[in-house]
C-alpha cells in the first residue's frame, strides 16, 4: 500500500475526529463501543494515544511513544483531554505534511514498518475509530474521502494478503459489494456496520 503525501493530508480527518469527539458529553463517556472491551472514554484515550505515536513516528522520533504496544494497556482519558486531542490530532495532521515522513523506515506500536505504510495505518485507524466514535455516542460521520479511500486500500490488501476471513483487526464481516465505501471498510476492520449501542 503506498500513499502519495501530496495527496493525502491527514487534516481534514483529524477535524472529522476533533468535532466528534467535542461532541461527546460527560454523561457518554462509559458508554460502550463497537470496540470490545472498550467505553467511550477508552477510545478517546486511545486516539490521544495514537495521535502521539504516530506524530513521532512521522517525525523519525522513536522512543517510548513509539515503543509501546497499543495492547500494553486500557487507554483512558486524563481530567484535560478536551484541549489535549484536538492539540495532538492537529499536531499528528501537522507532522505527515512532511514528505520526509512518509520516506525511510519509521516505528509505531513497537513495529517498525516503512513511512508509507505508517501513514496509510493512521489514516486507516482516524477513519475506523472515527466510526466507532460516531456510532457510539450517536453523532452523523462522514469521513474524509481521501482517508477513507487509503484506510480501505490498506484493509482491503491486508484480507487479500491474509486469510480471506481474518482482516487487520479481526474476522471480517461481509458486507454486500456495492455497500457504500465506509461500510465495506468497517467490515474489512471486523466490525458489523450495522451495530448500535445495546438497548
């Protein structure tokens, strides 16, 4: 998978993410996922999380943000994480502007994996946690075109390049060819586009 960084700019997804998560109330942040195992407020401990990773990462600045498994630990949210992610989002989109970037060799989660690769995962990660986000707290998603375009290349040759049935995260769910883009993405992800918050 390769991603041409003058056309694809994490920006505009990074915003996607920043106004969904602005619109989450304190009363949703307990509130289940489609993650497993994972509230509201873990998965905005985790896009906190990651956007840091990643922005390292694009920097070639390894270390132990980039070090650490995302599997190390429950993600959680600080008391100050309403001005926190929308800085690190922007801070991520800021750092893959750089053609450097997107060059070389670079690590994430503790893999080391080529520029290129690593952003086309954050992208792949802002666009289906996105989702996950949306669905849970009941918001309107629609992601950036560009990003859902390389998160889905990304999933869709992992599948090719694995058992047709295991994806990046999980089993894949099918979903009908001609499903719009994101559905035919969340379900290369292991997640089932139709789910909603239990009753």
């Amino acid at each position: 998978m390769t991603a041409d960084p003058a056309t694809l700019d994490l920006g505009p997804q990074t915003r996607v993410l920043a106004r969904l998560a602005e619109g989450v109330s304190d009363e949703r942040l307990a509130d289940p996922t489609p993650c497993p195992d994972l509230a509201v407020r873990n998965l905005l401990g985790h896009l906190a999380g990651l956007a840091v990773a990643f922005r390292d990462a694009a920097r070639k600045d390894l270390g132990a943000t980039t070090d650490t498994s995302p599997e190390a630990s429950v993600p959680d949210i600080g008391p100050g994480w309403r001005e926190e992610l929308p800085r690190v989002l922007g801070e991520l989109a800021a750092a893959w502007r750089d053609p450097a970037a997107w060059t070389g060799m670079t690590r994430a989660g503790g893999v080391d994996l080529p520029g290129e690769v690593a952003g086309a995962v954050v992208a792949d990660e802002l666009v289906v946690h996105g989702w996950d986000l949306a669905r849970a707290t009941g918001q309107e998603y629609a992601p950036d075109p560009a990003a859902l375009g390389a998160a889905y290349g990304l999933l869709a040759a992992s599948a090719e390049e694995t058992d047709r049935d295991e994806g990046m995260f999980g089993p894949v769910v099918a979903v009908p060819d001609d499903a719009p883009l994101l559905d035919r993405a969340v379900g290369l992800s292991g997640r089932d586009p139709g789910w909603t918050p239990p009753a």
